[in-house]
C-alpha cells in the first residue's frame, strides 16, 4: 500500500535554504583572505550581529580573539590550502556584545581545477555546555586533590602507620609513619619488602587472613608482630576496611597498623602472675576441698542446723574459687599451646544433653535440646560440655528473665553448628567485637563485673582447638545466640 505525499509539503521540508538558514550548527563562507560572504541565521543568531553588518565587510579573524586570529593566520589558512579540510579546532568568537562563545571550527576549501582555493565553508558548533562541562570536571579534580593532599597531610601527622590498597590488594599510600617504621624509601618501594618484615611466624597467617578478605569482601582484623628497621619484633593489630562505590563494588581499602606491644606485654606480666598463683592457690584449696569433704561426712550426725548451712556454704564457695583457678590454668596452658584434646567419636545429643541435665537440677531454668539424634562427630566430650555449660550459665547470669533457654545444632554441609539462645536484654552493638578477648568483662544486670572474662576466651580457645569457630549474634532487647561450629 502506496502512501501519496504532498510534493509542495516534500518540498517544504527539504528546501536547502530554510535547512541551511535554520540548522542546530552555523555556516560561514569566506574568501581566501577571510572576508565573509555568507553566513547563515543560527550563527547570526548566536553573535547578535545581522548580516548586512558583516557580509563583505568583515573578515572572519575580526571575530577571533587575539590568540585566534594568530592561530587561524599560521595554522588554519596554510592547513586548509594544503590539506583542503580540517576538522575540529576548538577557538572563541567574540559576540556582539564582546562576550565570547566557545566553538569548534570544522571547514573545506574549494578549489579550482589547478588547486587554487576559491572559498572556504566554516561549519561552526557551539561547545558553551561542553566547555562547562569541562570546567566542571576540572575543578572537581582540583577539589579530588586537594581533598587527596589534606588526607595525606592528616595521615602523616598520625603516630600510627596508614596505608590504602587497590581493590585486589596492593598498597598505592602509606604514610611518613609507616616509611620511618621500616626505614622504606619514599617512592618505589614494593609491596614484598613490607610483607619481608613481617615475623616470619606470623607471615602466612596474615597472607591467608588478607587474601580470605580481599576474596569474600570482608574487613580484616588481625594481630601479627611486625619487625621494626633496627629488627625488633613488636606487636600490631591491622585493621582494613573497605570502601565500597554506589554499585556495591570494593574500588579500595583503607588500612592501619596500631602498636599493642605494650598491651601484649602487661597480659603476659599479668598471665605470668595469675599462672604462677594459681598454681600456688591449687595446693592448698585441694587440702581445703579435703577437709570440707570430711566435714560433709560429719554433718550428719552434728546436732546444730547452723552448721550443716556453714559446710554447704563453704562448698560452694570452694568450689567457685576451684573454677576460677581452673579457668586461670586453662589460660596458661592455651598460652604455652599445651590446651590438649582427647577426641573420640561422639554423639552430639548426648554430649549436650548430659550438662544440660546437671544444670537443670540445680536452676529452675528450662533448657530446650533441638536437634538430630544421630549426629556424631570427633570431640573432646569434657571440653565440648566446658563450652555449652559456660554458655548457658553466662544465659542463666546475663539473661535471669529468659525461662526458657534453647540448645539446637545442625548439621550444614562439613561442619555441625551449636548453637545457645535466651530471651534476655541482649547485648549492645560495640561489645560484640570484644566478647571472646582475654579478660573482657560485661556488666550484669546490676550494673556490676562478674568473673575474670576468661570463661568465653577459653571456650573460642577449645573450639579452635576443634578446628572449629565461635560468633555471637545478638541485638538489645531480642535476646542472644552464641554458636560454634565443627567439623562433621
């Protein structure tokens, strides 16, 4: 089917004047010593002018800025002789007004049969937005800069060492800090040095942790000792976090080396000492243990209740003081790698059920046991039933009001999760990080520390021992689950 179209409206739309006179760019034709002989409205238009004002009484470099006018005389004129074209060169025209208007110059020469040029087309495109454009980008890449020069000016004033990796892990920054640390020259220093001084015991847990966060996008949170230009060996903690664009993706990290030596050095005196009384208190609180235990014979038959209360008092304050003494030998031996194991095949159920049974007898708590009867796995059963009982006392003395206290496990893939939730006030945000560290302490519900803030650190311990892991997850006001992991 034919579609008849008017030919007056075909001709309408394609008559080259109106195309010429209106087009979005403007047209100017000049003769070969720049004198303007035609020019369309849009330029017109753009400059204010009209044509009877400039056709044949201007030249075109009459309205060039100064700069123009060389460069159009020494580049644009021989360019257009030789070549016959050119394309794109970017110069100001002055307006009417004397403003200026950015533009691009894009022109053909024509030529007669023997090369001579007879008149040269112009055609003129307005780059006003472009060149805001441009300026736009410049200046925020002065302000990128600047705000680049402030950051590192901050960084240097820092005690601690600084640095920024790429996305994929290699150091681009470190601050004057982290170059006197390792006495590193100011540019060109590679990455390999810095790992070379890291102690040679600590170097490949670190390579394992920074490539394990680079590949699942995870902050890295690690302590290593680093050796120092003189060769000593001290403490840090590393920390990297990660900077993450609108798109969800890691463009970079952002890193720092914080000294804990002193830190490390007041635990090991205060392990030291602990260790040391410790084992001076067991000899004596083991006679003690004796004696109560041949009073708990003779109570019996001793008229006087008061003492039958005394004797049951003092057992269980004895036997308190024997736990905490365990707990500060535990330490020493985690300390000194002599935390042994002696594995068996164990069903899982009965491990968990046996200490919640013992604990059920002597609290009015309720303990839930979910789980898969006939899940086994390879455990110490006396450290395993440390664990779950420190965990659900810490539920019993952090969460009184939870009266029901749920163990579940599951089997996941290669590893069963063990897992304790209460009901009770859960814990705030910032403490998550600190609970499983050596002699951290939370506050009770009246307000006061209980305990040395061992019983977790020894429990992460025994399940690392498993080759296991150990997290909590907990938000204020809807209760806390403490889990770990091992392997199925």
């Amino acid at each position: 089917m034919s579609v008849q179209v008017d030919k007056d409206l075909l001709d309408g739309l394609i008559d080259s004047e109106i195309l010429y006179q209106e087009a979005p760019c403007g047209y100017v034709s000049l003769l070969p010593d720049g004198t303007i002989i035609k020019l369309n409205n849009t330029l017109l238009t753009w400059l204010s002018y009209t044509s009877k004002s400039l056709l044949y009484k201007k030249k075109f470099t009459d309205l060039l800025s100064k700069g123009g006018k060389i460069h159009f005389e020494m580049f644009f004129k021989p360019m257009i002789g030789v070549k016959g074209h050119v394309k794109e060169l970017s110069y100001e025209i002055l307006k009417k007004d004397g403003s200026i208007l950015p533009v691009l110059l894009s022109a053909k020469a024509m030529k007669d049969v023997s090369g001579t040029v007879l008149a040269i087309n112009i055609a003129v495109y307005d780059i006003t937005d472009r060149k805001s454009y441009e300026a736009e980008l410049l200046k925020a890449k002065k302000i990128a800069e600047e705000e680049k020069r402030t950051f590192q000016f901050l960084a240097d004033l820092i005690p601690e060492m600084i640095w920024t990796a790429t996305a994929n892990g290699n150091i681009d920054y470190v601050n004057q800090r982290f170059i006197q640390y390792f006495n590193l020259p100011e540019k060109g220093f590679k990455p390999s040095s810095v790992l070379s001084r890291i102690f040679t015991e600590d170097r490949k847990k670190f390579i394992e942790a920074w490539r394990k966060s680079i590949r699942i996008g995870s902050d890295l949170h690690i302590e290593i000792r680093l050796d120092n230009y003189l060769g000593n060996s001290e403490w840090h903690l590393i920390k990297a976090v990660r900077y993450v664009n609108e798109d969800g993706v890691i463009t970079k990290w952002f890193g720092s080396c914080i000294s804990t030596e002193e830190h490390v050095l007041a635990l090991k005196a205060k392990d030291d000492f602990i260790s040391i009384a410790s084992h001076e208190l067991k000899t004596p609180i083991t006679s003690l243990k004796g004696t109560l235990q041949l009073m708990e014979k003779m109570k019996s038959s001793h008229p006087d209740p008061m003492m039958h209360k005394l004797v049951d008092r003092a057992n269980r304050n004895v036997n308190k003081t024997i736990s905490l003494i365990d707990d500060l030998l535990n330490v020493g031996r985690i300390n000194e790698g002599q935390l042994y194991l002696n594995k068996k095949r164990s069903i899982i159920f009965e491990v968990i059920n046996d200490c919640c049974n013992h604990i059920k007898n002597e609290t009015d708590f309720d303990i839930l046991v979910k789980g898969d009867p006939s899940i086994e796995a390879d455990v110490d059963e006396g450290r395993i039933e440390q664990v779950i009982i420190n965990l659900i006392n810490n539920a019993i003395k952090y969460a009184p009001e939870s009266v029901i206290i749920e163990v579940s496990y599951e089997k996941t893939g290669q590893e069963i999760k063990v897992s304790v939730t209460d009901q009770g006030p859960g814990i705030p945000l910032e403490k998550l990080p600190h609970l499983f560290e050596r002699y951290y302490q939370v506050e009770s519900n009246n307000g006061g520390k209980t305990g040395l803030g061992l019983g977790l650190y020894i429990c992460a311990e025994i399940i690392k021992k498993h080759n296991g892991e150990m997290g909590v997850e907990s938000e204020p006001g809807k209760g806390s689950t403490f889990w770990f992991t091992l392997p199925a």
